[in-house]
C-alpha cells in the first residue's frame, strides 16, 4: 500500500476533483452564487458586503487596517471605497496628524444597510442545510488553513526562490 507522501506523486494526485484548491475555489464560487441575489437586495457587491461587515464590527477604522482585515491590497481596496463613497455608503477622511492616513466613517445609509442584512446570515445557513455547530466547526478550520498556507507562502514570497518539492508537493 502507498504511503500519501507516494500517492502524492501519482497521476491520481492531479485529478480536478481531488484538489484542495478546486474545492476551495468551485465552493467560494458557489457561495458567492448564493450571496448574488441577497445582496442585490442591498445593491452592493460582495466584497462591498464584506467591507460593510468589517465597519460594522468598527468604523473609523483605516484604509489599510480594512485591507488587512479584508485580505486586500490598496490597488483593489482604494477603488471599491471609492464606488461605495460614491453610493453614499461611507466617507474616506485624511488624518489631520497624518495626510497619509485615511480613515472610513460609514454614513447614515451605510449604517441604515445593517438592518437590511440581518437576514442573511440566516439565508446562507439554510442554504448550507448543516448544522449551525458543523458550520463554526468549518469555518475554524479553514481560517486555521488560511493561516497554515499563510505562513508558508510567506517566506517564500519575500525570498525569490521557489518552495523545496517536499513543500510543493503537500495539498
């Protein structure tokens, strides 16, 4: 019998279905299907939704402390605040102690949208047909992926050289 270092290396390793990146992606694509019409409702998009749930938790926060938080990067943040000030949802302001600095303060209309999302955690659940205890399961289990992958792209993005097979090799 293989070990699952060996089967890793074997034809079978690169089936679509048997990739943890597929399942990943095919899901994230499947939930953000799910998500489309609900927010529609809001008419906003789902990575605004997703920096509205951020303010909500804490407005006033900054530009890059939301990119953080959102896993985004200033090219793609600037832009999407940019569509959302202009709907009226949010205000950028420059730190009078720091021009660099640049906090978000959510408008009356931005607040006014939390009510209007209340349900939707309630509609993504029932979507999923698990148990509510099955889905905090899952969703710690894959920030805990995230953070594992994390780290192990971290040093070889700042080095220049690609991971050793052994890494590489790993689903």
């Amino acid at each position: 019998m293989p070990s699952d270092k060996e089967l890793l290396h074997t034809d079978q390793a690169l089936q679509l279905d048997k990739q943890l990146c597929f399942a990943l992606y095919s899901t994230s694509l499947a939930m953000t299907k799910l998500y489309k019409p609900l927010l529609q409702a809001l008419d906003v998009t789902y990575p605004q939704y997703l920096a509205l749930l951020a303010l909500w938790e804490q407005d006033g926060q900054s530009v890059s402390s939301l990119g953080e938080k959102l896993f985004l990067d200033s090219g793609t943040l600037t832009p999407l605040l940019k569509r959302m000030e202009q709907a009226g949802l949010l205000q950028r302001q420059r730190s009078p102690a720091d021009e660099r600095r640049v906090t978000i303060h959510l408008t009356a209309a931005g607040q006014a949208l939390k009510e209007k999302a209340r349900s939707i955690p309630f509609c993504v659940f029932s979507a999923t047909s698990c148990p509510l205890s099955e889905l905090v399961e899952l969703t710690r289990q894959i920030q805990g992926l995230r953070q594992r992958l994390l780290s192990s792209v971290a040093p070889a993005a700042n080095d220049s050289q690609p991971l050793p097979p052994q890494a590489a090799a790993q689903p």
